[in-house]
C-alpha cells in the first residue's frame, strides 16, 4: 500500500540533513526582547550566541578558559567544516548538540525574569533538538551547581538512584552514561570505587535484602581490578583471567557492576519504604499479624 507523507516522513531520518538544519535554526539571527534597552530598541534581531556573549558567557561557572562562545567554539573545533563532515551518529554529533544545548541554556539564563520573544524558530530549534536526541536514546542531564547540561543515554536506573543519592554521587552515577567515558576504563573504575564505598558501609542491609545481589557485586568489586590490584603477578589478589582480559570485555564487566551497584541502591532505599508499608497495612488493618494483611 501507499504510504501518506507524514507515514514516509516519519520514517525519514538522515543525520546529515538533520544537523544541518539544527545549527542553521542555531546561528540564524533571532528576536530578542534585550533587557535595559529603550523600548524601540527592544526587539531586535540578534544570534543566539552574540546575546549569549554580551548577557551570560563570562559569569558561566563552566566557560574554563574561553573568553566567548565563538572561543569555545574554536576550542571545541566547531566550525562549518566540522558540521558538513557529520554524516553519521557519532560524538562529534553529540558534541555539537552539546555545545548548543548549553549556548541555550545560557540563553534562556539571561532572559530569565525578562520578557522574551519566543518566536517561532527558537522554538522549532528546540523541538528539532529534543526529537533528535530522543530518536537515538539521550536526554538531558543538568548539573545545577556548574551550569552545565550533558547528553546522556536514558538510563531510568541511574536517574532513579541519582535522585536518592547525595549530589557528589548523583553527579558519579550520571557522568558514567556520559558519552565521552565509553573506552574510558580509567574513568569508569574510579567512579565504580567511589560508588562501592558509599554502599560497602550498608553490606549487611545488601544480604538481607538480597544474598545473591551482595555476593556478586563485592565478588566483583574485589576481582575486577577495581578495589585490589588483580593484574600484577606480586600482588596477592592476582587473577590472571582479569590480567589478560580483553579492554573490551573488562569494560563490559564493568558497565554491568555498575547496573548491580545501581539496583543495589534502589532496594537499599527499598527498605525503609517496605518498613512504612508494613506499619500502613497493620495500621488499616488493625491486626498485629502482618501474614494476614491482604488476606
């Protein structure tokens, strides 16, 4: 049968043409309503980084050393040339949606508490972005504290234990799924050490809950080359199948300590919810035999 246009547009997804068309929606000039301005100066038009540049770019906690956007575009090796190169999904691709991500993020800061155009355009560019992150599994991640907003692949899991964790940890547990850190053994382990030694402390809780779950996870934390030294052959806790391990499949090992480091948080967090639970139904029920709630 036939399909409709919207049937083949739906299914129409060339990454060229679609960040193409996203950084023309981003370097066009723009109406913006400039706080300070006399009234007939007002609305003009304006690109989103030149009002970035002049509002919000040099009090951003996390501009480094770039003294402008068009520097950290420089930096970031950001140019024409490097948008007509994107062919294919990739980091460079995430890179780039990055860097407009947080140029809006900066954006919308400046105008925060003012009257802003929001014409059409700047809408249809946030649209495309959002749909073109969706498309491939990422969302948006924002670190309050440092201003800053990542891509990462949507992990519910990690989002879940983030929210019940303390800031430095959330900030761990999301920086993990970040796409710069695959191939990054070095970078992984040292938040798999950091997140093992907030839930060491609660092992005895961890075996109650789940045997199974503790056993496994601090047989890997202690075999992997992660808490102890499994690679050196001097060293006591030497394992030799981890010392010639492919990069590969030890960072695969690790990635899924890392999902058990995750759900071992959830069914922590878990046990006081059961607790509260428990008291409600007996509470309800008025019966001090729990075996006979629901019953």
């Amino acid at each position: 049968m036939r399909k409709n246009i919207f049937e083949v547009l739906s299914k129409y997804f060339d990454v060229a043409y679609e960040i193409k068309t996203i950084w023309q929606l981003f370097t066009m000039e723009v109406s913006i309503n400039v706080p300070g301005e006399r009234i007939y100066q007002r609305n003009k038009l304006i690109s989103i980084l030149d009002f970035v540049d002049s509002y919000s770019f040099a009090n951003w906690k996390s501009r480094g050393r770039s003294v402008s956007p068009y520097d950290m575009m420089n930096r970031l090796g950001i140019d024409e040339n490097f948008i007509d190169d994107l062919s294919i999904f990739s980091d460079k691709v995430l890179l780039v949606l990055e860097f407009i991500i947080n140029m809006l993020t900066r954006c919308e800061m400046a105008i925060k508490g003012t009257h802003f155009k929001a014409f059409e355009d700047y809408q249809l560019l946030k649209e495309n972005i959002n749909n073109f992150i969706e498309y491939f599994g990422y969302e948006t991640y924002y670190f309050e504290d440092k201003e800053q907003v990542i891509l990462i692949e949507k992990t519910p899991s990690a989002i879940s234990a983030a929210e019940i964790s303390e800031p430095e940890i959330a900030k761990k547990i999301i920086q993990y799924n970040h796409y710069t850190l695959k191939g990054d053994i070095e970078a992984k382990k040292e938040i798999l050490i950091t997140l093992a030694n907030e839930v060491e402390p609660r092992r005895k809780e961890m075996e109650k809950v789940n045997s199974s779950l503790s056993d496994d996870l601090f047989f890997m934390l202690n075999n992997m080359n992660l808490r102890h030294n499994n690679i050196e052959p001097n060293d006591k806790n030497y394992r030799p199948f981890i010392a010639t391990m492919d990069k590969n499949a030890l960072e695969s090992w690790y990635d899924e300590t890392y999902q058990m480091i995750l759900l071992a948080k959830l069914l922590l967090d878990n046990i006081a919810r059961t607790s509260n639970i428990k008291t409600l139904k007996k509470n309800i029920t008025g019966t001090q035999n729990e075996s006979e709630v629901g019953n």
